[in-house]
C-alpha cells in the first residue's frame, strides 16, 4: 500500500506496471481504476467529478 501524507501529491500511472500476462484476444484490455478518499469534501477549491459514500 501507497500513501501520502496530508497536502502531498501522488502521482501515477496506472498502466505502466501490470502482472497479468499477454492478451489472448485482439482486443484492448479493460481497466478499472478506483480511488478512495475518507470525505466527498476536498480542500482549496477542488472537487470530485463523481463521490459515492460507501456507507
């Protein structure tokens, strides 16, 4: 696990590493990228374009 200390900055891309193994199909791969904060408020003027509480 990756984590930032409050005000830090967390850059990635998530394509770059993978562990899964060659396509069997010619066809483009599906990712699913998720990202997890604990409030749908952020600070200094930016917002989330979509929040789903999980609770």
């Amino acid at each position: 696990m990756l984590t930032c200390a409050a005000g830090r900055v967390l850059l990635m891309r998530p394509l770059l590493m993978h562990a899964s193994g060659h396509a069997t199909e010619p066809a483009h791969r599906r990712i699913v990228h998720l990202e997890c904060a604990a409030d749908a408020e952020l600070p200094d003027g930016f917002a989330w374009r979509w929040f789903a509480p999980l609770s």
